[in-house]
C-alpha cells in the first residue's frame, strides 16, 4: 500500500499537484505520507546491486568478436559452441 501510495504521490508531484491534496485524496496526512517518501528514499540508497554469478565476464577486444562475426557469417547461426571453443579457445 504505502510503496503505491508513494508511486502515485510522486507522479502527481511530478505534474505540479500539491503534496497535501494527494494526502487528502488517497486518506492519509501529509506529515505521514512525506514520512513514507524518506523511508522510501532511505531503502533505495541501501539497495546494493546483485552479485552475479559464475566467472567474470571477459572483454573482447574489437578485432577478436570482428574474427568471431566474420567465421559466424562463414559458418551461419548452426555452428556449435564446440566447435567456436575450439577455434577460439582464448575465449571460451
């Protein structure tokens, strides 16, 4: 309740209505819906991003995917990952 409360106070708030008629129109103080914003706003900047998982992926510099596009053009979309592992091993 109070995360859609919030979601729609700002997009009112974004369209330059008062913070006080939007707590009036959804029933609620305007103290208690700014408190709502700050709780909010305080559980956003604690999220941390989530862990990937598996290895790190790595950057292939432009010429090595340029030789990958070229043998996937050559080859057509039916080549197998074998097959790719073994013609570039220092990517796979």
């Amino acid at each position: 309740m109070r995360r859609r409360a919030c979601a729609v106070a700002r997009w009112a708030n974004q369209r330059k209505v008062a913070l006080e008629d939007i707590a009036r129109l959804i029933h609620v103080d305007a103290s208690t819906l700014r408190l709502w914003f700050r709780l909010h706003d305080r559980r956003v900047a604690q999220r941390t991003a989530a862990a990937s998982l598996g290895p790190t992926p790595l950057d292939c510099p432009a010429a090595v995917v340029a030789r990958v596009r070229h043998h996937l053009a050559l080859f057509g979309p039916a080549i197998g990952v074998p097959s790719l592992k073994r013609d570039f091993p220092d990517i796979s």
